[in-house]
C-alpha cells in the first residue's frame, strides 16, 4: 500500500478484520523477585502467575543488549517459583 499510513516498529496494523485467538493467562508479564543467576533452572517472580508447565516464556534483559534476552520453557510452577527446562545464560 503505497498511501498507507507510517505505522512504526511493534504495531499490529490491521486494515479489515482482526481476530486473535489464545488462553487468557491473566497476568502476561511480571518481575523477578530475586536476580536470575547464570546456570540456574529456576527463577521467583514477584507475582503468582496461572502460566502452564511447556509455556514458552523471555525472560528480558534490564539493560539495552538484545542478546541477553532469553528464551526458556516452563518445567513447572510453585508459586512464585518457576522451574526452567533449561539453565539460565
């Protein structure tokens, strides 16, 4: 679309229709409560969360480096306790 209207990065244009389909998790995002250590497999969040064991979560970084975000997958929830199937980097 030639005429089309500058959007911008992290937008979802939609010129029509738009349906989106998923689980609602009630709470999407939340803090650490204490700092992710490199090589652990779990992390304590400062709010309970309704995520299911094999969600994907990121884990971001605090600081401007892509490259310190991370992708994990959830091994199980206690809590405010997630265990990771995968150690932190």
């Amino acid at each position: 679309m030639s005429d089309a209207p500058a959007i911008g990065a992290k937008s979802i244009a939609v010129f029509g229709d738009l349906s989106m389909h998923g689980a609602d998790v009630q709470k999407g995002w939340t803090k650490l409560a204490t700092t992710a250590e490199a090589g652990s497999r779990e992390i304590e969040l400062t709010d309970e969360v309704s995520w299911e064991t094999g969600s994907s979560i990121v884990i971001s970084a605090t600081s401007y480096e892509p490259n310190e975000t991370e992708f994990n997958v959830i091994k199980s929830v206690n809590g405010k306790k997630l265990e990771l199937e995968n150690p932190l980097r």
